[in-house]
C-alpha cells in the first residue's frame, strides 16, 4: 500500500519509520505547507515525491493511503478530502473534535468502499490486550485511575506568549485532546461508553486547558483521568477489582509493563518494542488483510471516545 504522508511533525517522523519497517507500508509521497520541511523529510526517508499541494498530492495515482498528521482541527477536512478523493485513510489521534464529523466520514468510507482508521497506540499494545484478558481475574471492578502528566516542550513558549497548534483553541490543542485522549482510549477500549462524564479542567488565559481531570461514570465505579502538558507526573493505570488488581507502567499510550496481582499472586509481563512499532503492526494486518470487520470495530471504539470527548468539553464549558 503507498502512503501519502500530511505533516512532517515528530510524530509523522516517527511513523514513517515504523511504515518502511513493515513490508505493507511504502512511504511514496510527502505533503508540508513548507517544501524545505517537506525535502528535508523526504531525503532523510528516501520519499520519492514532495508536495506543497494536498490536492495535487491527492491527484497522485500513485498515492493509495493518506496518513494524517496534521493540527486536530484539520484532521476532518484532510480526511473528507482523501475519502472523496478514493484513497483509504489513517488519521492520528485525535481522529476529529466532534462526532457529528466521525459519522459523516465513516459513512463516507464505507460506501466508497475504503478504510478509515484512527492511529492510536493503546490499542494495539500486546499488554493492553492482556489487561482485556486479564479483568475476568480481579472481580467486579471498582475503581479505574489513568494519569498522563507530560510537560510539553512547547510550553514555556506559551508562559511567554507564544501559541503553538497543540496549544490554541483555533486547532483544537489542549491536555485534554492531545495527552488526556489515550486514558479516554485506555478505558473505553475496555468498557464501553460511561454513563455520565465530567471535566475539570485548569485554563490559561487563552482559554486552554493545559491540565485537567476527567471523571467518567460506570455502573459500580469511577474512573479518573488526569492529563496534563503543563507538568510531568508519575504516569500509570490502574484497574482495582474486588479480587486484585492491574496495574500498566508508563501509562495508558505505552502499556510496556503489565503487572496483574490477584491475592498473594503477580505477574508481570514487559514489552521492550516502541508502543509505535505495535500501533503500526496491527494496523499492517488490518489493511495487508484488507479486514474491514477490524476496521469497524476499531471505529466503534473511536466513535465512543470522541463522545466522550465532546460531552467533557461542553461539560467544561470549553469554546472548542
């Protein structure tokens, strides 16, 4: 499958890498508003084309796959785009603000036949499939808490006056949207829609959240996410049962350690690989296998966490 890739931020950086390590994904073309930017990636990737154009990329029959990494706000419009335009789509997280616009794109995707999919790592973590497997251990569960705390580098460029994208209202930035998304993954992955959501969030004077805690309600329990980009924080997840409990280090977006304990018993499992590399290992199979059943599954759950999304940010009161 060729892939266009939209952005050369770190994160696209990163996932070309993981592309060209697998023997589904041939990175073709690259598309940056900057064409320095976009030459400077190409070379250092062995891209053979570069686009400052997204619809002259677009009109590439080459291009069979667009990879979106764009700002969050522009995730939607890139995405409408390459659905119209005939080629399946991978769109990182987050997938789109509203789910208004998750609906009209997978209807899109679906009768044109394509595919669509959020790139998360949560959801492709081996470990995190353990945890799945691990709940019926631990009893009736009781009590969920996720903690992503990461202090951006881009925020003291904010404390001087300095907005980037990941941290502007206009591209829909934020703790919530960009750190506090993989607990929403994290927890929803596994149990579905909660009942009830609220979100505390603290706001710089730009309207922002740069930290917040997100209270989701499940018949029987409480889950607390905390997110944070103005703060580092001792990061993990935590699953307390009635019987034991599971515990993942570092966190939500990287499951590389798996501890259950139940009574007198733990067992912990690790997983040295980049959670970058298992994100792009499950979306390998998924397309080599063209499995669109995969696809909708994974959509479901992408649907449900930008509900979830949605309902904290007008629970808040954010403009966004």
């Amino acid at each position: 499958m060729n892939v266009g890739i939209v952005g050369t931020s770190s994160i696209a950086q990163t996932m070309i890498g993981e592309f060209q390590s697998t023997g589904t994904f041939r990175c073709t073309a690259i598309c940056s508003r900057s064409g320095a930017r976009g030459r400077e990636a190409a070379d250092r990737y062995a891209i053979e084309t570069v686009y400052t154009d997204y619809a002259r990329m677009l009109a590439d029959p080459a291009v069979e796959m667009v990879y979106i990494a764009a700002p969050n706000s522009l995730h939607y419009d890139y995405a409408m785009a390459a659905l119209t335009a005939g080629k399946h789509v991978l769109c990182e997280k987050p997938f789109v603000p509203t789910l208004a616009q998750a609906d009209t794109l997978y209807r899109l995707a679906k009768e044109r036949g394509l595919m669509l999919l959020e790139t998360i790592t949560t959801a492709y973590h081996p470990n995190y499939a353990r945890a799945r497997a691990a709940l019926a251990q631990i009893g009736d569960v009781m009590g969920v808490s996720c903690v992503f705390c990461q202090r951006s580098s881009r925020y003291q460029a904010l404390l001087e006056g300095h907005v980037s994208p990941v941290f502007s209202p206009a591209f829909c930035g934020g703790a919530l949207m960009d750190i506090n998304l993989y607990n929403v993954h994290f927890v929803v992955g596994l149990f579905g829609e909660p009942q009830a959501v609220h979100y505390y969030p603290h706001l710089h004077e730009n309207g922002i959240d740069t930290n917040g805690v997100l209270v989701l309600e499940y018949p029987g329990f409480l889950c607390t996410c905390t997110g944070a980009k103005d703060s580092a924080g001792g990061n993990s997840a935590e699953i307390r049962g009635s019987r034991g409990r599971i515990e993942i280090r570092p966190g939500s977006s990287n499951c590389q350690e798996l501890e259950v304990l139940c009574g007198g018993d733990a067992r912990r499992t690790a997983e040295d690989g980049s959670p970058w590399k298992y994100e792009v290992l499950g979306l390998e199979r998924i397309v080599a296998e063209m499995d669109f059943d995969a696809c909708d599954r994974a959509f479901a759950v992408t649907r449900s966490v930008v509900k979830v999304l949605e309902a904290a940010r007008k629970d808040a009161g954010l403009s966004y």
